[in-house]
C-alpha cells in the first residue's frame, strides 16, 4: 500500500497538469482571441486601403476629364478671342483705314445692285479725320442713286454698324440730302429712284 507522501506526491502533481492544462486552454483562447481581432483589423484596413484606392482613382479620373474638358473649353476661348479680336479691328481700326472702308462699300454697292433694283454709288469724298477725346473720327461724303428699298437697306447697314457679328466698320450718319425721280427699268416698270447725298461720320480708334 502506497505510502501518505507518495499520494500526496501525487495528487500536487496531478494538481500541477490540470493546472498547466488550463493556462494552457486560456492562453490558446486567448491567442486565438487576439489573432481573430488583428484579423478582423487587418481585414477592415484593407477594406478601408481598398476604398480609398478606389476613391482616388475616381479622383484622377474625374481630374483627366476636367482637364480636357479645360483644355477644349481653353482652346475654344482661345479661338472665340481671336475672333472678337478680329472682328474688333474691323469695327474699330486703328488707323482711318480709308481703303478698307472703300472696299466694304463697293461690295455693299455690288450686293445690292440688280437689273431690277439700282444702287450705284457716284462718288466718295474722304475727309480730313478729326481727332476726339478717345477715338477719332473720319468724315465720308458719298452720292449715291438708290430704289426705295436699297435706300432702306442703305439705312440699316449704317445704323447697324459696329456690330461684331455683321463686321461692318462703326458709322453713323450726320447729315442725309434726298431727291425723287421716276425712272423705268428693262421690263418698262416705273419705280421711284432716290438721288441722296449723305455725310457719314466712320470711327476709328
């Protein structure tokens, strides 16, 4: 029969394992516990990497469109600018541009002009241009031989010069002389012929 120290011996030990065997349970759980939440971590992380990726791939996109959508808006701007520079000039010129400003009422005169419907333009008297406090101004006096509805015409190419858009020098008339004949063009028609003098102030800078 065993001895009172050898069961006692042997009861601490068993004491001993039981206790090993359940330092070793908490420390398994506790392991795998810390493994699950760095997991968990890491997984959320790379969730949030990954979004972000996404979101600043977004971002360079969004930014390649803007810019190309800048550099065509810029390059339409830049061609609308030569534009209106263009037509600026021609409104409003820097020198008196006299000869410039004879062309332009040659073919007006040739616009109009039909067997049926006369516009001639007789003769153009270029004056001396008298400076003014920010632009100066050149007088023109011109005769002309109208119908009615190219003196209409006449009057409206005038009075809407200085648009960019119609490209027609800056004008206005100071003074206009009318006389009324009847004349009958090739078909024998009778229709009323308008003689005018007129004196035209054109602005130039």
């Amino acid at each position: 029969m065993p001895n009172l120290s050898y069961l006692i011996a042997a009861k601490r030990e068993d004491t001993q394992v039981k206790s090993y065997a359940v330092l070793c349970g908490v420390l398994l759980i506790a392991f795998g516990t810390f493994t699950y939440m760095k997991w968990q971590e890491y997984s959320l992380m790379n969730t949030v990497v990954d979004k972000n990726k996404a979101y600043i791939a977004a971002l360079q996109e969004e930014g390649s469109n803007e810019k190309a959508s800048f550099d065509t808006k810029k390059t339409a701007i830049n061609e609308l600018k030569t534009e209106i520079e263009s037509s600026f000039v021609e409104v409003f010129p820097s020198t008196d541009s006299y000869t410039e400003l004879t062309r332009k009422f040659d073919k007006f005169e040739q616009d109009l002009a039909t067997k049926d419907s006369v516009f001639e333009i007789s003769n153009i008297e270029y004056q001396t241009p008298a400076v003014k406090d920010g632009y100066s101004i050149l007088p023109v006096r011109m005769s002309i031989r109208s119908s009615q509805p190219n003196f209409e015409k006449f009057l409206h190419y005038v009075e809407s010069s200085g648009s960019l858009a119609g490209k027609v020098r800056l004008m206005d008339i100071s003074s206009i002389r009318l006389n009324f004949e009847k004349s009958n063009d090739l078909s024998g028609k009778t229709e009323e012929v308008i003689n005018f003098s007129v004196q035209i102030n054109a602005y130039f800078q």
